[in-house]
C-alpha cells in the first residue's frame, strides 16, 4: 500500500495480520472466499479464456501475496507492492513454496518508474487517504490502452449494515476496525475520479455471497463491487 496516499495506521494493521494470511479460517478468510471471482473476473477481461501467459500485471496493495498468486497460476508476469514488510516476507515465502516467480517490492505507486499492462488494486482504495493522488499514481503505472481493475466496497446504509458492523462486530468475519466506512466509495464517485485520471470505464459488477459462503458476480453493487478501466 503506498505511503503518502495510505492513510496512518493502515500498513501496521495489515503487517498486524501477515502471520495468518494465508489461513483460509483466519482474518483474511473473506479475502480468500472472494478471491477466485475478483482474479476470475480480471482474468476474462484481460484475455479471452482467462489465460494470461506474458501478461505484465502490477498487484498494487498486495499484502501477503492472495491476488499476486492466482495471477501468476495463470501465466501473468506479476509484481506485488505493498509497504507491509511483514506481509511481503509472508508472500515471499509463500510463492517460493508453491513455485511461483513473483516480483515483490517495497514501496508505493507513485514512487515506480516501470509500467505495465494491467493494474489491479483490490480492497485498496477505500483504504487510501488521498484518492485522486492514488488514481493518478496507478495511471501512471499503466501503459497506454492498458487496463486497471479495482473492487472495493460501495458507501451505503446496507454495505454499513453488513460489511462494517455484520463483518467485523456481529459474524466478526473480520478484525474490528477493518474498515472505515466513511471512506467506502460509490461507483459513480470511482468512476468520476478514474475519468478525471485518464481512464475511461468499461466494465462494472457487484459481488455477492452465497449462504454456503461462496462468491458469485451480480448486478447488485450496493455492497461489494469491481470495476474495469482502460487508460486512455
């Protein structure tokens, strides 16, 4: 996550959980749930099939490497950055173990140089203290006609009811204190903000859970939601 975009606070309480990252009954189990639909999603957008061998792809945000790993089982060329060193230790580790040759760094967006192909920020943004400056970094982080793809949660009295207070006090899916849900962005405030950073929309679909805790693509974003962008 970057530094000067993140808000204080945010890195520590993510390197808080890198130990149990990878425990699908752990914190991030919600994360591991929604995974295969968030890089299912991705995947078909960027290629037909899903099949992304030599595709450049930058995991902005990475924490212990969820995203970076499901990406790279698919052929695609991944960095992941993050400014958790915790949780990039735990992702290091994790992809040498399982065989994957994935690119992770220290730093933030706004600081890189290279470019690549697509860019994914996923359950990032709501958690940035200064979104355009954000935007713009990931703008600048994607080449031309290249495409970047955010999911996040959506600002409303139903994502307040379940996401903050049914998640993280009443099921305690996840650590209380997870989210701030004054800073939940809607889909028409997101694509506003990518517009005016040289994106232009181009696909948009809610996510939803089953009652067997299973995630599945929806029309309804009034929770969950992930968005496609090609820059222009």
């Amino acid at each position: 996550m970057s530094g000067t975009t993140i808000r204080a606070g945010e890195i520590e309480k993510f390197d808080a959980l890198a130990a149990r990252w990878w425990d699908p009954r752990g914190p991030m189990a919600p994360l591991h749930a929604m995974n295969p639909l968030r890089t299912r999603w991705i995947a078909e957008r960027l290629r037909r099939g899903g099949d992304l061998t030599g595709l450049s792809i930058l995991d902005v945000g990475c924490g212990a490497g969820l995203a970076s790993e499901a990406l790279a089982r698919r052929g695609a060329r991944v960095t992941g950055l993050d400014m958790a060193a915790e949780a990039l230790t735990v992702a290091r580790a994790h992809a040498a173990a399982g065989g994957l040759d994935i690119a992770y760094r220290d730093g933030r967006p706004e600081d890189l140089t290279d470019t690549f192909e697509a860019v994914v920020a996923l359950e990032v943004v709501e958690h940035v203290a200064d979104r355009m400056a954000f935007l713009a970094a990931l703008a600048r982080a994607t080449r031309p006609g290249g495409m970047v793809f955010l999911s996040t949660l959506n600002r409303t009295a139903r994502s307040f009811l379940m996401a903050k207070v049914g998640a993280e006090y009443v099921l305690r899916l996840l650590p209380r204190g997870t989210h701030d849900w004054r800073s939940f962005v809607t889909p028409s405030e997101l694509g506003d903000a990518l517009r005016r950073a040289g994106f232009r929309v181009a696909d948009l679909a809610g996510m939803a859970m089953d009652a067997r805790g299973n995630w599945r693509e929806t029309r309804d974003v009034g929770v969950n939601y992930i968005l496609a962008a090609r820059r222009a």
